[in-house]
C-alpha cells in the first residue's frame, strides 16, 4: 500500500447499528469504508472493485460468511478476510481460517482491537506478495517446461535446447505459466488477463495479444516450435502439448 492511501475495509455486517459504528470508528483511525448487509451486494461489489481487507459476519440474510467466502473464492476474488460472529465455538473457528480467512474475532469486541487486528492483517497482506511476479506467478516457483523450452520464474529465465538462455518478461512469465497449469483448454482472453494482472484490471485484449507476440518472437529466435500453443480465433488460446 502506498504511503499516506487509505485502505478500504469492506464491513458486512446485517446488524445496522454495529454496522454504522464499526465504519466510524475505522474512518476515524484513517481508513475508508463500504458497508453491506447482505452477501450478494458484497459479492457484487467486488467483483468490480477492490477492497483491501473485509469484515465479514458469519450470519448473514441471504448467506453464511463461509458461503460468501467460498463463492469469491470461486470467481478467483482475493480479499484479505476476518470473520466476525457472536459464536465462540473452535470450530467455527477453524472452518474460517480453513476456508482461507486471515482472523477471526468474537462479538464482543473492542474497538482499539479490532483495529489492531486489521493492521495485523494488511501488514501480513502486503508482505505476503514480495515474491510474485505477477497475479498468478511467484519467484519460488519451480522451473516448468513450455513449448520444449525450460522456464525458471527464480531467474526469469528461458533455457532452449542447445544451452541458450534468455530472459524473460515478467506477464510473459505468467502467461506461460497459467498455460500449462491449464493444459488442453481454450483459455478466453479475459480469462488470461484476469489470471495475470487481475480481475480488476484494466488491461484490454490489445495488450495481451503483444505479449503473446514477445513469447512467440523469442521461441522463434531460437528455433523452437510453438504448435502447441495456438490461437482460437475470437476466443483465445490453447495450450496442447501432446497435440490433442
């Protein structure tokens, strides 16, 4: 996060009232708030707008939090989350934290804690990308093959037969990744886009198309064949590798 912004905290939350003082008390600590008493207006919401963390209570009108939860995980929406609920029981407990929720806190709760709890978690938020590249690749990951090449995201590398080496880009690194995650699949553009900068990008299909061209200009420079990775016309792309 950029120093001096303010982070936006999602709170959903049915309870009106507590609603309305969980936002004062966060805004007069220096964030920004968007508050939602029903799940699918939440689920709405980001899936076209970022949020930096969400509060969100585990009973909610129309849904559970671990509903919520799981439907954003499904549309690959990643949001930092603490859970909010009346409930003590460990096991709920552990269900959130499974789920992929970043905390979990008990009604009642104080105000100086609950923001401490949500600094405790944006810290952890934005440390926990150092290593990536882009949206769906990470400098840990392990070496892949890719059209007979050897691609290293350590070293952001490309190792063709005959020993040469090349860089490579970083949403070329990312682009190739997702395709052999994805093997054997027509992948849509937006798809690609949404896996590589963001579902909240705005990146058109224009400049995905050139980086496809950097991966094709540089597999071609070495004379390493890319029929495996073909273009669907009007749709997308395709990674076969056993020609399928």
């Amino acid at each position: 996060m950029a120093q001096g912004s303010k982070p936006l905290i999602l709170i959903v939350e049915d309870e009106k009232e507590l609603a309305a003082m969980i936002a004062e008390q966060l805004e007069q600590a220096g964030m920004m708030t968007q508050v939602y008493y029903r799940a699918a207006n939440a689920v709405r919401f980001l899936s076209d707008n970022f949020a930096n963390l969400m509060l969100l209570d585990v009973n909610l009108p129309d849904n559970t939090g671990f509903g919520l939860l799981e439907e954003l995980n499904q549309k690959n929406i990643q949001v930092p989350t603490i859970f909010l609920t009346a409930s003590n029981s460990e096991v709920h407990k552990v269900k959130g934290l499974d789920m992929g929720g970043d905390d979990y806190i008990t009604k009642p709760f104080s105000f100086p804690e609950l923001i401490a709890r949500i600094n405790a978690v944006l810290r952890r938020a934005e440390t926990s990308h150092d290593q990536n590249v882009t949206q769906n690749a990470k400098l840990t990951e392990e070496p892949f093959d890719f059209c007979g090449a050897t691609i290293n995201p350590t070293r952001m590398e490309a190792d063709f037969p005959g020993g040469k080496t090349e860089k490579v880009g970083r949403k070329e690194l990312g682009i190739m990744m997702y395709l052999v995650e994805n093997p054997h699949t027509v992948l849509t553009r937006k798809s690609l886009i949404h896996a590589v900068w963001g579902i909240h990008a705005d990146i058109r299909s224009r400049s995905l198309d050139q980086y496809i061209v950097k991966i094709r200009d540089t597999f071609s420079r070495h004379g390493v064949s890319l029929d495996s990775f073909r273009t669907i016309h009007g749709v997308g792309y395709i990674y076969d590798p056993q020609g399928e």
